[in-house]
C-alpha cells in the first residue's frame, strides 16, 4: 500500500465517451504517473512506464482507455472512464501505485553558496584530537563528487532534496544533514529559489562544505541534505516510514539496484541539534542504524542544552560533539594535551575548538577586524566548513 494520497483538482478523462472532463495538464500529470506505479496485471502500465501521447488529444484519450481499463478490471460499480477528485477509482489507485516520494530534476544542480571563501579543510584529520593549533590546507587532490537533486511528494513537508556522493561507487552510508532555523537568517531566505539554491547548496559547497568534507575523508558517503523551510525539515525530522522510502528512492536512483539500506550518519549545525535529536527519538528502526553523530556547536544553543546525545552514545553510535565558545573549561594546572585527552576521552567525544586553537586559520585576522562578530560567532560560523571531515575520517564502519 501506498504511504502517501496523491489527488487531482479536477476531473479527469471522457465520462461515459461523451463528456470531456476539464483535464488540467498537472493532473494529466498526476494520473499518468500513478498508472506509471501501476502493474500492467492490477490495470496498471508500470510496464510500459512513459509511453504516453504528447499531443493532448491524444494522451486524453489514452487516460480515458486506461481508466476504463484499469475500473474493468476491478469491476468498479461505475465504470465510465472517468476520475473523480478523491473518488473510489483514484483511492484505489492510490492504493495500488508503488511509492515515489522524489522525482530526480534533470541535469546537475547549480549549487551556490553565500560568497564565504578562505574556507580550507584541515591538513590532517588527527590534529582535532591532538594538536592545539589546528594545520589547514590539505596536501592532495580530492575525489570527484556527483551530486542530484529530487522535487519531494507534497507527504516529504519539504520541496526538494539534494544529495551529493563520490563518483564512481556505491555508497558505504547515508549522511542526513539538519538544517539550522532560517529565522537566524530569515532575510537570506526569503525566496523559494534562494532555499533551493543556497539553502541546500550552503551544506554542499557553502559553509558547511559537505561535498569536500567526504572526498577528503576517503569514505564512500552519500549526502542527504532536504531544503529548509520556514518550519524545519518536513518528515525528515520524525516520519520513520516516509524517510525509509525516501532513502530507498535515492539508494536504488544512485546504485540502479534495490538492495538493504546501508548504516546511516546524521549531523547537525546550530539549532538543527533539536531536529536531529528528534529525529533519532521519532525513528527507532533508522536509529539501530546510525552508526556517527556530528553535532556541530549545538552546545551554543542555550535552549538545547539539555540535549546531551550520551543516550544514543550509550546505544552504540559514536558522537562527535564540536564546540567553540563553549568548550569545557581547563583543571587547575592541566596542560593543553591533557585537556585534548580528557576532552576527546568522553563518550560522546567532545572536540574543544576555543579561539587559540584556530590561529592558522585565513580567517582568523576577523578576530581583530570584527571583534564583536568574531567573539560571538566566529567559532560557530567556522566549525563545520573542516570539522566534518574530521568526523567521517574517524567514523569506524563506513
């Protein structure tokens, strides 16, 4: 069964071969696609799948024959050739079509970012862990990054998906990324466009650098990031059943076979915490499978500070916690490696990124050119344009 109702607006087809419905070309569209999930053997043409008539005419009757079709073969008690908006015929339907909850857009996204460049990976995925002054810029080349975009079923709650993986393999796991509140930028984000282009394309190539966070790891990871919208992430955030089927959707487009989903990564940045958190509470089977956590600077938050991720810790998933302002403080006499140690020792790990650890960093000069920003929010704004590689470098069974 179906999980999601697709409806039309209007009636659709030729009722008893007299009456032409009004036909409108979108819900053409919805019949057509429906019939698409269809097997050929339920009245369906799954088999046949995209063969439908150009001219309108012509693709009006052919809904008409497969309407008539597909009621005769279910011995409907009116069998007229025509669709009625919520009607038996189209609930049946529904019931029959496979799911398709995204529709890959064509060719390549443009992604764009918000014009933030000097934003370098880090010189070794180690020096988190073990050198206070982080080295950045890394020595090689990094590996070819595919990346597509899908428009979501109405049911997702949000308009589009972007996803991004290396070239040339299958992916080992899934990375889904939760977006930070637009009301922190509300302005920014005024337009549908700008929430498709830069609102995704912020996690891909912007700030958050996802694309070159997992060429540079050498893990075989794919990115899911699902655009933002004014009230979050839609069923990415908590419908168990509709993220499953998405993440099938994807897995079979990118490797072109149904298999098992392979383990699963979440990350988080800012505020997006409290949508990551709810996610693995709302979704217990796709939890088992998270196997890293990356929350970066959610600790900032002060109305998330309650969320401490140790229970998802303790349920086998390592958790990496990146923290700038509010980094633990030192012990009495603790030198900068035993802090590291203690820090990173924890279950869940916290990285510590306080303002002398970033001292090599391009950008570090804002500290003196906007003190006011950079002692708020420079440490925030920077975590997850390196970090990430950090996490997946040192993520274990993926």
């Amino acid at each position: 069964m179906a999980l999601t109702f697709t409806d039309i607006t209007q009636p659709v087809g030729i009722r008893n071969g007299q009456t032409v419905m009004p036909n409108k070309q979108g819900d053409l569209e919805i019949v057509t696609d429906l019939f698409d999930r269809i097997s050929v053997d339920d009245g369906g043409s799954a088999e046949l799948a995209g063969v439908w008539s150009k001219n309108r005419d012509d693709l009006i009757q052919e809904v008409t024959d497969q309407i008539i079709t597909f009621q005769t073969k279910h011995q409907m008690k009116v069998i007229d050739g025509a669709l009625d908006r919520s009607g038996g015929t189209l609930k049946l339907m529904n019931k029959l079509a496979t799911d398709r909850l995204l529709t890959r857009m064509p060719g390549t996204p443009a992604w764009e970012d918000w014009g933030y460049d000097r934003l370098p990976p880090l010189s070794t995925d180690k020096a988190p862990e073990t050198m206070w002054e982080l080295p950045f810029g890394h020595s090689g080349s990094p590996r070819m990054m595919n990346t597509r975009a899908y428009e979501c079923d109405k049911a997702m709650g949000t308009p589009h998906v972007g996803i991004g993986w290396p070239d040339g393999v299958k992916p080992s796991a899934y990375l889904l990324y939760f977006h930070h509140s637009l009301s922190q930028e509300g302005n920014a984000y005024a337009s549908s466009g700008v929430r498709f282009i830069k609102g995704i394309g912020d996690y891909m190539i912007g700030r958050m650098k996802g694309l070159d966070s997992i060429a540079w790891s050498g893990k075989n990871v794919c990115l899911v990031v699902p655009e933002p919208t004014s009230s979050g992430q839609g069923a990415f955030e908590n419908n168990e059943k509709l993220v499953t089927e998405a993440l099938k959707e994807i897995d079979a487009d990118v490797t072109g076979e149904t298999r098992d989903l392979p383990p699963l990564l979440v990350a988080s940045y800012s505020d997006g915490l409290g949508r990551m958190n709810t996610f693995m509470s709302s979704c217990p089977n796709l939890r088992k499978t998270v196997v890293g956590m990356y929350d970066f600077d959610g600790m900032l938050v002060v109305r998330f500070a309650g969320v401490t991720l140790s229970n998802w810790a303790k349920g086998g998933a390592q958790v990496f916690r990146y923290v700038g302002n509010s980094s633990p403080g030192f012990a009495p006499k603790e030198t900068k490696q035993a802090y590291l140690a203690r820090c990173t020792s924890r279950s869940p790990k916290i990285i510590p990124l306080p303002k002398s650890r970033w001292v090599n960093h391009p950008r570090y000069p804002e500290f003196t050119t906007n003190p006011g920003w950079a002692a708020a929010w420079w440490m925030h704004f920077y975590i997850p344009s390196c970090m990430l590689y950090h996490g997946l470098a040192n993520t274990n069974s993926i």
